[in-house]
C-alpha cells in the first residue's frame, strides 16, 4: 500500500457531479476528474467497496456534511469506489442521506487507482475502506485503512487535515485552534 512520502498516482476518472448538479441524468451528471483537478489544493480521496450497502452511505453522508469546512481549509474531497458512474448516480437518486451530496463520486471501475494504491481487498476485489490526505504538490501526508465492517471518522481526517497545515508539532488529540509543541520551550522547561 501506498503511504506518507508517497507520490499520489495519477488517475483519470468519471464522476457524478457534486450537489443537485449531479442528479441532471446520465446526459448531465457526470464529469471527468483527473490527477491534475483542482490544482493547488489539498486533496482528501476517500474509498469504499460497493454502492447500495449499509455503512457506506453513512461515511459518504458523513464527508459530503462536512464538504464546506474541508473547502475552507482549501481542500477538495473526492470519494472513489469501484462501481460504476451509472450505479453511483443510481444510488444517490435513491438513497436520501446522499441524494444532494456536495462531494464527486468517482468510478474505479477498472480498479487500476485501487490497484495502484494497494487498497483492493484481497478477497472481495473492492477497495477497502481507504482515505488519503495528499499535499498541493501531489504527495500523501496522511493514510488509513480500515476493514470492510468498521466505518471512518470523517470529522478525525478534518482534524489530521488541520494538524497538517499548521506545518508544526501536534500532540495527541490537538485540535484547530489549540497550541501546537514547541520544543525550545519543551527542553527549557525540562531544564528548570
């Protein structure tokens, strides 16, 4: 699996759009993301094995909730799975939790992304329940993996997303807002 340090692979995939938007129809709904969108921005890409299942929607709600505090801090998010657009756009017609979500679902058909990040459960042949917090400059800061049966905590990625930025030392449970370590005041305290 891909991890901090590493390069984000390029992709190239189908979306539905974000927001009502993405409920115009297939003609309509979808888009092309790449590797390339959003230049400049943080990137918080979010993976989870199949469309029309039970935790899924929850995380996907969940991010789509929290689209606006992730654009204030100049990132995008974007939620990948390795149905297709067509399912993507079916599902949220039909499920109300995600019919308006304010974030893209792109499609992995081929899995080539999942592949590519090491994230394909061996078994299933669907993505694990992957997030990815990528710098402007295209390289993984952040990554977690859970299991198939346990959801994420969107508000911790915000949190870690924030600890990213500050671009200092964050102890455990830091939060925006809080002070970050200063290790000159650490040793001089340590000296007294």
């Amino acid at each position: 699996m891909l991890t901090v340090g590493d390069k984000f692979p390029s992709f190239k995939l189908t979306a539905v759009k974000a927001g009502p938007e993405g409920l115009g129809g297939p003609g309509k709904s979808f888009t092309e993301i790449t590797s390339e969108s959003n230049p400049g921005k943080w990137k918080i890409v979010f993976f989870w094995p199949k469309d029309f299942t039970f935790i899924c929607p929850t995380e996907i709600a969940a991010f789509g909730k929290l689209a606006g505090e992730f654009a204030d801090r100049d990132a995008v998010v974007y939620g990948v799975s390795t149905d297709s657009e067509f399912v993507h756009l079916n599902w949220r017609v039909y499920n109300e939790d995600i019919k308006n979500l304010e974030i893209p679902m792109l499609a992995d058909t081929k899995k080539e992304l999942s592949e590519a990040l090491g994230i394909l459960a061996k078994d299933e042949g669907v993505a694990l329940r992957a997030t990815f917090i990528v710098d402007p400059d295209g390289t993984i800061q952040w990554a977690s993996v859970n299991g198939l049966n346990v959801g994420r905590n969107p508000q911790e990625v915000l949190r870690v997303l924030d600890a990213l930025q500050t671009d200092e030392l964050c102890p455990c449970n830091w939060e925006k807002g809080k002070d970050a370590l200063n290790p000159q005041k650490l040793f001089e305290a340590a000296a007294a």
